[in-house]
C-alpha cells in the first residue's frame, strides 16, 4: 500500500450534517478499497468553502476508482487526490 492525501472542498456553508455525510461517504469509499483512512482533519473555511483533508492508503490500483467516485458527488465541488512521497 502506498501513502496518499485526499482534500475536499464543501462549499463553504456546508452544515455539520452535509460535513459528516461526506466523510462517511469517503470511508465508505475507502473501505470498499480496501484502503485505510487516517484522522481526517477540517480545515474549516478558507476562500473557495470548507475543506476536509483525509491522509490514506490505497493500492494503486484502487486509485481511478476513488477518483471516479469523488466526481460523482454532489456534495463535494473540489477534490485532489495525491501520492505522498
């Protein structure tokens, strides 16, 4: 496994609700990967809205299938998804 960093934007009047829907989501997501999901941290809002930041593990080849799964959120305007060296 290696060591990966998702950030997600919410936009900036997201709820404390719409907040932990989308963190369930991703450890949903990440669970169906068989990855695992560090502490995630909420950055709170900076200038574009909110954002949360999830440190992972993954395979690699698990990765297209979390990004394919980011886009089809509703919930969540921005993401990036990166390897850690």
């Amino acid at each position: 496994m290696e060591k990966y960093e998702l950030t997600i934007v919410l936009d900036a009047k997201a709820t404390a609700v719409k907040k932990k829907k989308v963190t369930e989501v991703v450890e949903k997501i990440v669970a169906l990967a068989k990855g695992k999901l560090g502490k995630v941290e909420d950055w709170g809002v900076k200038e574009a809205g909110l954002y949360l930041f999830f440190p992972l593990e993954l395979e690699k080849s698990s990765v297209k299938m979390i990004s394919t799964k980011m886009e089809q959120e509703t919930d969540i305007l921005k993401y990036l998804l990166i390897r850690k060296y």
